[in-house]
C-alpha cells in the first residue's frame, strides 16, 4: 500500500481519542477504592443492558405482518385516502420461518447468566486496559495515574486537553493523506467499471489461490456485493504476507501500469496482512454459494 497502509488505518484509530471519555477530580491518584466504585457502575449498567437483549422477545419482528401501508406522499398530504393508497405487507414465508425459529428458541432458553456475563466484561475490560496502555501515546500513558480508570471513561482535565489536541492532529494528518489517495488514484484515470470489480470491503477471504492465475474466494455476508469470486489475469506478486485467508478485505488502492494493473490490498486480521499483485486483467464473478462444512 502506497497511502492506505496499515499506519494510516492506525492513525484512523487515534482521531477520538477523547469520545467516550469524562473529566474526573479523582483520576489524578492513583485510588483502588476508586477504581472499584467506578468499575461496579459500568459493570452494573453492562450487565442490564446484556440481560434487556437476552431477554427481548423475537415476536415483536412479526408485527409489521398484515399490516396497512399508505404511501408517504398520501399520508401527509391531508387529502382522502383511499383503497388505492395503501398496501398490506405479508411477510416472505422464508423470513416468518427464521422469526418463528427464534421465537421457539427463545422460549426454552435457559436463565440469563449473571456470573458468565460479569465473567466476559471483566475479561473484555482486562483486555482494553492492555490495548490502552499499548496504544495511548506513551507521553499521554505517563500523566495517567491509572490505566484502569481511564479505560472506564474518566481522566484529568490535563490528559483531556492533551487527547483532543492528539485527536485533531491525527485527523489532519489522516485527511492529508486521504487527499494524497484521492488525487493520485483520479491521476490513474481507471474506469469506474474496473474499480467496482474490487469492492470487496467487509468481506471474508476464504480462499487464496496463485499460480498462472491468483484467485481470491470471499464470504460476502458481511460485505457490501455479492460477487464472491476475483480473478487477476497473468499475476506477478510484489507481496503476499502470510494470513489472508481468514481475514477482512479492508482497502485496496488500484493502479494503471503498462500491461494492465497493479492491485494494492490490506486486510483486517492478525498483524493486517498485505497483497500486492501485478495483473493483465481483472475479472469478478458470483458463484453459486458452496455448502458450509
């Protein structure tokens, strides 16, 4: 990647630094007592909020089924409605089958487990704190008196102005770098055509192969196509980093060179992998989806 590199995408990370997070008189000590009250509130309010979507009954997705529709122009129009106007929507069967699946679902689950739940947050929160501690500047870590409490939402007012002043910078400095990608990717003068062949963001590698061809297989339920199948005609591979399958097609830069294109690709997986191949052509299509082993 030329401008989209896996530097870029972690300065994208650090442009809100300061959302979520409050200003607070005690976040200057270090305060284990502090600590415990803050992380019982938002252990409190998580464990609501996972026990209210557990326990949401899937039977309210039904109650649109049957019912009378008015077009949007008719209905603030202030004229008469009539039989004309409106429409009742039946449901598709195949979607009132999975509704009614996870209604019978829903009538025999277990109990909400109070334990598990707590259990996860206090190892998804020990996770953030390391994250934090790792990927704060390390200037902004060194005024923090403890990582723990800021992870929960709360700093100095110091550290706040130091976050936004961090978090605009960033922003410059991504934007700079977007503009830098733009310009150069209109300067290659490529069909719009040829760019929708590799929109592949969000979607799931699930099989890489190369040889007088490279050919790239993709889960497309996550994505935004449902083309699930690129072809890069006579490929030269610059770079092939271990660990693409599996992971997320991220952003992909596309340039002309003499006998064709140069395809740029970063994924979103364990230590963001990178392809870059040099083709003939590129060429998409969607095939029949294969069983799930």
């Amino acid at each position: 990647m030329r401008y989209l590199t896996k530097e870029w995408y972690e300065l994208c990370q650090q442009t809100h630094l300061h959302f979520g997070i409050r200003v607070h008189s005690g976040a200057y000590e270090f305060d284990e007592n502090l600590f415990l009250r803050l992380y019982k509130r938002k252990e409190k309010a998580h464990v609501k909020q996972e026990r209210d979507l557990y326990n949401l009954d899937p039977r309210f997705m039904l109650e649109h089924d049957g019912q009378v529709m008015t077009r949007v122009e008719k209905a603030f129009s202030g004229e008469e409605i009539t039989e004309e106007d409106q429409n009742v929507f039946h449901m598709p069967p195949e979607q009132r089958a999975h509704i009614e699946k996870l209604i019978a679902e829903y009538d025999v689950r277990p109990p909400f487990d109070e334990k598990k739940c707590k259990e996860e947050y206090k190892e998804s929160m020990e996770w953030n704190f390391r994250y934090k501690a790792e990927n704060l500047p390390q200037e902004i870590v060194e005024q923090i008196a403890d990582i723990r409490v800021f992870t929960l939402g709360y700093c100095t007012r110091e550290v706040m102005l130091q976050l936004k002043k961090q978090s605009a910078e960033n922003r410059r400095e991504m934007e700079r770098v977007s503009d830098e990608y733009r310009e150069a990717i209109i300067a290659q003068d490529i069909p719009d055509e040829i760019h929708s062949r590799v929109q592949f963001h969000d979607c799931t590698v699930t099989e890489l192969l190369t040889g007088e061809k490279v050919l790239i297989r993709f889960d497309t339920r996550g994505g935004f196509t449902s083309i699930n199948k690129l072809t890069l005609v006579a490929p030269e591979i610059i770079k092939q980093d271990v660990g693409v399958v599996g992971t997320y097609w991220l952003y992909q830069e596309l340039y002309r060179i003499d006998n064709g294109y140069e395809l740029h690709v970063l994924f979103d997986g364990e230590n963001m992998p990178e392809l870059i191949v040099r083709c003939a052509d590129i060429l998409v299509e969607e095939e029949p989806e294969r069983p799930r082993g």
